[in-house]
C-alpha cells in the first residue's frame, strides 16, 4: 500500500495558487474569450440533461454533477493558514456565472474571498441562506493512504482532505442552487448562497468579516442551512439524522499564576507558580463542572429516547436530571462520551507560558483555555462556575473571546428538514443535535439567523463519521453526495410552502 507523508504547502504551491485566483480575475474581466477554471481534465463537465438560457440562446448545461464538483474543490489545497481560498472560490464562481447567475466577492484580504450569489423570490416567505467554507485544517505529517488532494474516487468513496468538512458538503449546497436555477424552480423567499473563507481559524476573514461590514445583504434572512448534521449514525437498530439547531458558545479565558521569583537553585518557602500551575491543572482534569439540561440537549436526548425501547429510553433521559446524570455518564463509559459534552460547560487548558531561564523560578504563568459553554450561560456565569469547582481564587482570570448564542433554538424549520429526511430514507429518524464544537452559525446568529446543520449522507454502519474530521484519510460515500444535493433540493422546493 503506498502512504502519503502530507506536509504543509510550499512557498510554490501557496504561488501557484494566487497565480491561479489571478487568472481567474482576468477571465471575468473579459481579458480571455473561454473560460479556464474546472474545464479541463477528469473534472467533467455535466450535469443531468437540463437545459438553461444564456445570452438569449438555449444549450445544454455544461455543468459538473455534485461528485465532480467535490473531487475539483478537494484539488485545491485551502490548508488554513495560511488559507487561500482564492483559487478555489474562483472556481464556484466560475461554475455559478457559466450557469447565467450573478455573483460578487467581498474580501479583507484579496486571497481570501467570499462568494455571495442570489436567486430572487416571490417575497412570500423570507429569504434562505445555503452558506459553507472551503478552508480545511492541514495534513501536515499524517499519514494518507491516498493523495490528500487528489480527490480521488476507490471503492465507493471520494478521498481527501475535506471530503466531509466541509468540501463534500459545499459540492451539495452549490449543486442544489443550480439546480434550483436551471430548473428555473419556483421561489417563494430569494435564496441566497454565500461560499466564505476561514472558518477553521475562526471565520476573522470569511463569515465574520461579512456579518460586521455587510450585514446589509442578509437582511430579513430567518434561517439557514450549513453544517455540522444531518450524516446518518446507527444505535440499538435505528438509524438516526441528527439535525444541529444550537452549538456550544466558545468561550476562550487566560489564567494568570502569579508567585515569588527566585534563583532556580533555592527551595521555595513562597508562593510557587509551577506547584499553582500543577494544581489547577489537576483539578481542571478531576473535577467536572456541573451537568445543566438545556433545551436544545433536551430535544435531542428526548428525540432519541422517543425511538428506543423503554430501557435505552429511561437511560437516556436519566441524563437529564442532574443528579443522575453524572452517575449514568459514568456508566455508560466511552459511549457516555458523546453526550458529556452537550450536557456541562468543558474546559481545556492549551496554550502555557511562562519561565525565561532553566535556572530562574517564574513570577509569572499564564495558561489559555479554551472554554465551551452551553447556550445561554454567560462568561461571568462560567467563571463563577470555574471558581466553585476547579480554580483557586488567587488565580486571576479574563475573558479573551466570547461568541454568543441564543439559549433555545427557534424550530421553526425543524419539521419540513425532518420530513425530507424521512422520505429520502424511511428508516431515518431526525432528531435535533447541540453540536459540542463551533461553526459560521454562531457569526450568523449575530444577524438573528437560525443555522440548521443540513448535510444530509447515509453513511455505513461502520464508519466512523467522527473519528474521520480532521483525520488521515478522510472519505464520504458517492452516493451520499447525490442523496444530500437532492435531500437539499427538496427543501428549496418546499421552502415557505404553507401547510
């Protein structure tokens, strides 16, 4: 079997791709007659039998399918950082205007933009926002089984570095919106579809930098569809879809130890920074912070729990009443690890700083932490908490970034997403998700926008959908592709449709 060594992008890859992002600004401009990004090679160009107008001619659509469209966004190195996306949303670009549909790029760094684009609506129902980013972590030494940016397709799979976050997600989302154009689909709100940059690092450049300088173009937006959810997992005989409507907030804090300095070669009869240091660590590591059912882990653990038989059932919403629940997570062992998470604000310590010598005690530590908080619990809640638990008061803590959300999530679209899924697979059971981790959705929440995570894949029931994020050989089925755009489709045509 032959392994690739991923290592990061080199000074003439990071080029090659800017040169290619500049080509395709030149190609826009008109400076060349025949388009150049994703017209060549084994990308293929097609896309059902549809038809559309363009330039007052009729001819068929020369557009890639859904797979194809993943397979050319895999082929573009966007390891962030450094990111640049440019190359690779050029190339979404080019597809969507090839099609006849009007798009414009919002950037803070040229290298990196953002692609919005707009179906126009009857103005019955509120205007849907389909949003994903084509940034993906790095591989930086791990070992492939297949080329990592190859977008390869073996045994049922396309293979590469974000096959599942988010690449294989955004081929279904721009699929879907030009199928809904070519179809000249019927709108009842504009259907708009923005491709950012950055969200691996954040979104400071991509979903961040719109909501705070062009907040204007998601006006009267309601709800969206983007990741993390809708990938089946198998338990106890049923298959389910988890749907996310809410998120942990990130909450990021800096300790600062404080104690006497000294020459490193003299006993410490004073306060010791490096024995403070050992001690919270330790207890961030013994002590869990309290169990709290919010409402988006309660609709999920009761959606769940209403599919099973009455045992697994009473397990599940034991979990909900504090003082069962830690005892029951203990139970459960591994397996309890999936909801520990969703049911108590975590706390990790990641980053230390301190010491300048080997011979010198510090005066000073400082370590970050990455802080996760569940909906609705604000940052001096979470320090109050921290305090009671885990950290000594002559630590001196202050919050570094806090990203909010709203305590309960509106499902207001809950329900047609759900039956979508149910007829796409009738063994699926939908039920909502907290996602543990963090997404666009909560920049979007800024704007009071609902992010559903929507990425519907029926998935083996042995692959560990997880395990593979972020992972060596990261893969997704073929036909979860297919199934996803057209899971997505039927929503757009049920969009604002009374019941």
């Amino acid at each position: 079997m032959k392994f690739y060594i991923a290592r990061k992008p080199t000074s003439e890859s990071r080029s090659l791709s800017l040169e290619f992002a500049s080509i395709g600004f030149l190609i826009k401009s008109g400076l060349f007659e025949q388009p150049l990004i994703g017209r060549s090679g084994d990308m293929g160009i097609r896309l059902a039998n549809d038809e559309f107008e363009q330039d007052g001619a009729r001819r068929p659509a020369e557009l890639p399918s859904p797979v194809e469209i993943l397979q050319a966004l895999i082929r573009f190195n966007t390891t962030n950082p450094p990111g640049e996306e440019a190359a690779c949303v050029m190339y979404i670009q080019q597809l969507l205007e090839d099609a006849g549909i009007e798009t414009r790029t919002y950037a803070l760094d040229p290298a990196r933009p953002n692609l919005l684009a707009r179906m126009k609506g009857s103005g019955e129902a509120p205007p849907l926002l389909l949003y994903g980013h084509v940034d993906v972590v790095g591989v930086d030494m791990q070992a492939w089984s297949r080329d990592p940016f190859g977008g390869d397709i073996e045994g049922g799979f396309v293979w590469g570095r974000g096959a599942l976050d988010m690449k294989g997600g955004v081929a279904m989302l721009v699929s879907a919106f030009l199928r809904a154009h070519v179809r000249k689909l019927p709108l009842r709100g504009d259907l708009i579809l923005a491709i950012v940059s950055d969200e691996e690092a954040g979104g400071e450049y991509g979903a961040s930098f719109l909501v705070e300088r062009h907040a204007d173009y998601f006006a009267g937006v309601k709800y969206a569809l983007g990741e993390f959810g809708g990938f089946a997992f198998h338990a106890l005989g049923k298959t389910f879809y988890p749907i996310m409507v809410a998120e942990k907030q990130l909450c990021w804090l800096k300790a600062t130890i404080r104690g006497d300095g000294g020459h490193g070669s003299m006993g410490k009869p004073g306060a010791d920074c490096m024995a403070q240091l050992g001690n919270m660590l330790q207890s961030l590591n013994r002590n869990k912070l309290p169990i709290r059912a919010t409402p988006a882990a309660r609709l999920m653990i009761e959606g769940m729990a209403a599919a099973l038989p009455l045992l697994p059932a009473l397990l599940l919403r034991g979990l909900l009443r504090p003082r069962l629940g830690g005892l029951i997570l203990k139970l459960l062992g591994e397996k309890g690890g999936t909801f520990a998470p969703l049911l108590r604000n975590t706390v990790s310590a990641t980053v230390v700083r301190g010491g300048e010598k080997i011979n010198v005690h510090p005066s000073e530590i400082t370590v970050e932490l990455d802080g996760r908080t569940l909906p609705g619990v604000t940052p001096q809640q979470f320090m109050d908490e921290l305090r009671r638990f885990a950290i000594n008061d002559s630590i001196r803590l202050e919050v570094l970034r806090h990203d909010p959300c709203a305590a309960a999530p509106d499902m207001g679209m809950f329900s047609l997403l759900s039956d979508v899924l149910k007829e796409a697979d009738k063994e699926a059971v939908p039920v909502p998700m907290l996602l543990p981790g963090g997404t666009d959705g909560r920049l979007f929440a800024r704007l009071g926008i609902q992010t559903y995570g929507f990425l519907p894949m029926p998935l083996p029931k042995d692959m560990q959908f997880t395990k593979l994020i972020h992972a060596a050989d990261e893969r997704i089925p073929v036909e979860a592709i297919g199934f996803g755009t057209d899971a997505i489709y039927r929503v757009l045509e049920r969009y604002g449709v009374q019941p």
